[in-house]
C-alpha cells in the first residue's frame, strides 16, 4: 500500500505523488522538525487540512509517529531492516527528515508563545552592560501613555537607562537603511542577474557532471560493500548500517540533481534572494513594518544590543558587505540618477565579486 502522499499505480506496479496530500506531507515534516509542534497538536494541524485515519477522525499519535519515520518519503525502501533506492520522487528532503528523527528521538516540544502586549521588539535585544533581556512597559505622562524599553535587570543591578519607543524606531529604521536597495535598484540588478544566468548555463554543466561522478562514485561503494557482505568479509550489523548511509547518500545526490535540473544549483538564485532581501529591509523601513524589521534584524544581525540609549548588531557577512560597500561609494550612489547604468553595474559587478 502507499503511503499517505502516494497513490498506487497499477498499470506500473508502482507509486506516483499525489499533489495535494504531498504538501501536507512535506508541510508535516517541515514545522514539526523547526519545533512548531507536538505530534498531539499536528495531529489537529493535519486533521484541519483533511488528513484522518480509517474512521475519518484525527490520526492518533502512535500512527502519526511510525508515519514520520518512514523513509520512502525519501525515495527509500526498507525490507527486513535493509534499504534500497526506490524508483519514485522523494516528497521530503534529507535535512528535513533527519530534522524530525532528532525531534522524535528528543520528545521536544514547542516553545510556549505568552500572551502579552504589543511591543514589536521585545526580544530583539538585550543589554549591552549586563546581558539581561530588554522589555518594555507603558508609562503615563506629558497627557498621554507611550511606551519605552528598558533593561530587565534580572542579572543585577544596571544602569542603563530606558529609550522610547519612536526613538528605537527611527534607530533601527536608521541602521536598516545603510544596507537597503530601493526598488528601482533592486529591479535593475535582478534584471542583470537574469542575464548573468543565461550565460553561466555552461558553467553548470561542470556542477553537473561533479554530481554524476559522485553518484558513480557511491554505486561503487555499495557495490563493493554488497561484494564484501556476500563474501563474508563484514558482520550483517555493520553492512546494515553502511548501506543505509550509502543510499542515503545516493539519494540525497539525485535530489540535489534533480533539484539543479529544474532551477540550478549555483549562486544565482543565493544572489537573487540576497537583493530581494535587502529591497524588503528598505520597504519594512519605509512602511513602518514593525514585524518584518524585527525578523529582518534577528534574521542578518548579531550580539543585538542596546547600550547607552544605542541600538546595535552586528550584520552577517552578507549585510556587513553591503553596508561596507554602500558607504564606500556613499557619495557617488547619492549623486546617481536613477538612469544611471554604469555605476548601479559597477556596485552589482562589486557585490558579486566581493560575495
């Protein structure tokens, strides 16, 4: 029988995918393996989509466990502990499948998310004296309430004094804008990105042929280690074992050969999501997006902090690049009519070169 995702195919005595029950598998697997759920509170989530057991109520955790760890959502087969290539499309990556393993081996459960008020930023930083958590509170005064931040001092007494609430906007509005693309900037690189792709095709016809050699390479090894099994050179447990990572292996390779078959597996699409990135840190500023600064900001920065009424992080390599850059052709970017081909060239070619 196939598992729930698949359909039996009689004229080929095999699997097909199934579209619709395929994204609630592979939607199973990636949030229970980021810690989104418990098995009991998936149940519901994929009782919700219209996954049920044979009495069309919600699958029960038992059932719902022993599904999670079957590895034909790889594209394996087991049979009596052993496994084999299955010849039919994975639903689920490797990554994300060893994700729930360690989370079913674990019984993690979620974080519990507390109700609380609305301040977009608690969380983001902590105190650059002390370490504690930044908080914030409502204060009345001057004819009306506004909010501030503060250290929480639970590691002691700080001194560090609290800011507002509009003050820690404009900051953090300030300090996005130093990596911010505009739209008309972001366009325009995309644009030679794309044409940057149509040339490189051959390029990736060498990443191609590194696969091929790397999926020979491991039907060597399991070919060898099957020679060695028979011969009686290796105990039954250790040949278990060595197959099952061998084919694990193999089946991550075809994955990622299928994957570069259908969008490429190089820096193109990397390069595209980095400009696409940096445009949305310029709209969430310019929109006032409280939500999509906080997660642009705990997405690209680190050792976030407030200190002496400061914010501050530091930016990963990508954002640290780009903030670099931008200030080291500040002047000439800001001169820069939105026509201009050559110089909005000159910091794409400086960015890809650099990054």
């Amino acid at each position: 029988m196939a598992p729930y995702g698949y359909i039996n195919n009689a004229s080929t005595r095999n699997i097909d995918i199934d579209p619709v029950k395929a994204k609630i598998v592979k939607l199973a697997f990636k949030e229970f393996g980021e810690g989104k759920h418990t098995l009991s509170s998936l149940s519901g989530r994929l009782f919700e989509l219209g996954a049920v057991g044979r009495t069309g109520r919600p699958l029960c955790v038992a059932v719902l466990a022993q599904m999670m760890r079957q590895k034909a959502y790889m594209g394996i087969i087991t049979r009596k502990g052993e496994s084999y290539e299955g010849n039919f499309d994975p639903i689920v990556s490797l990554s994300d499948f060893e994700a729930v393993q360690k989370r079913l081996k674990s019984k993690a459960k979620p974080r519990k998310v507390k109700k609380g008020h609305n301040f977009p930023f608690v969380g983001l930083l902590t105190c650059g004296k002390c370490g504690a958590a930044i908080t914030a509170q409502y204060a009345h005064g001057h004819g009306g309430t506004y909010v501030y931040y503060r250290c929480t001092k639970r590691l002691g007494p700080c001194s560090q004094k609290y800011i507002g609430s509009n003050a820690l906007i404009e900051q953090l509005k300030g300090r996005l804008e130093k990596i911010a693309l505009k739209d008309e900037w972001a366009k325009y690189m995309l644009d030679e990105v794309t044409k940057w792709e149509k040339e490189e095709k051959s390029g990736g016809k060498e990443f191609a042929q590194n696969l091929e050699m790397k999926i020979v390479e491991v039907d060597k090894k399991l070919n060898m280690l099957v020679d060695e099994y028979l011969e009686g050179n290796i105990e039954k447990e250790i040949y278990l074992k060595k197959k099952d990572e061998l084919v694990k292996t193999k089946t991550d390779l075809n994955k990622k050969r299928s994957d570069f078959g259908r969008k490429g597996n190089n820096w193109i699409e990397p390069m595209r999501e980095w400009i696409k990135e940096a445009n949305r840190a310029g709209n969430a500023a310019l929109l006032n997006d409280f939500i999509a600064i906080k997660s642009f900001v705990k997405r690209n920065g680190t050792n976030r902090r407030l200190w002496g009424r400061k914010v501050g992080w530091d930016w990963n390599s990508d954002f640290k690049f780009l903030a670099e850059l931008k200030e080291k052709l500040g002047e000439e970017i800001a001169k820069l009519a939105p026509e201009g081909r050559e110089q909005k060239t000159k910091f794409l070619e400086s960015c890809f070169m650099s990054g």
